[in-house]
C-alpha cells in the first residue's frame, strides 16, 4: 500500500486524484441542494395546489346551496331546489363517466407531461 502511494506521488498523480475527488464532492453537494430546491418548489406547488382546491370545492359548495335557496324561493317550495341542483350534479357525474372525460384528462396530462420533459431536454441540449 505504501509503494502505491510513493508511485502515486511520485509520477504527480497524488493531487490529480484529490482534485477529481474533489470536483465529484462538489458535484455531489450541487447536486444535493438543486434536489432540495426542486422538492421545496414541489412542495410548495403541492400545498397551493390544495388550498386552491379547498376553496374552490368551498366556493362549489356554497354556490350550490345558494342556488338551490334561490330556486326554493322562487318556486316556493321547501326542497324542489335542492333537488334540482342535485340532479344537475347527476347529470354532470353521469357526462363525466359517458364520455370518458377521466381517460381523455390523463392522455392529455401524460401529453404535458412529455412535452414538458421534451422541451426541458432541449433546454438542457442548449
């Protein structure tokens, strides 16, 4: 083991190896902080994400039921509203599951998603 190091430091190669070490340990380390920028931006598109979703599905809910008052109020009935704002909700569920608009969403997300891994390759390429 000693004679390697003493030929290693002899033919200079000593601190070539401790650069190429050193530029690997650099290389890790970046690596390391871009993957924690990308889970960070992950993360934050996530719980926006939810919170957008939150108070949509909150908005949806509160529309709904003032819709169905409106509609009791003018047909002066005490649940014929409600039960028309829940067929509507039928009728879309029912269109939903009709036309496949959940296989046609998914083709259409994996679409963005390839042509968005396309055109960050491309980037990269540049």
């Amino acid at each position: 083991m000693a004679d390697y190091k003493k030929l290693l430091s002899f033919l200079k190669v000593d601190s070539i190896f401790e650069d190429i070490v050193a530029i690997v340990e650099a290389k890790v380390e970046l690596l390391k902080i871009e993957l924690k920028e990308e889970a960070a931006k992950t993360a934050s598109k996530i719980i926006s994400a939810v919170f957008l979703g939150i108070m949509v599905f909150l908005i949806v809910i509160f529309l709904s039921v003032t819709i169905a008052s409106l509609i009791n109020y003018f047909m002066e009935s005490n649940y014929w509203g409600y039960a028309i704002v829940t067929l509507f909700y039928i009728l879309l569920l029912v269109g939903y599951k009709v036309f496949n608009v959940g296989k046609k969403l998914e083709i259409r997300i994996e679409e963005s998603l390839n042509n968005l891994h396309k055109s960050e390759e491309e980037d990269d390429l540049e």
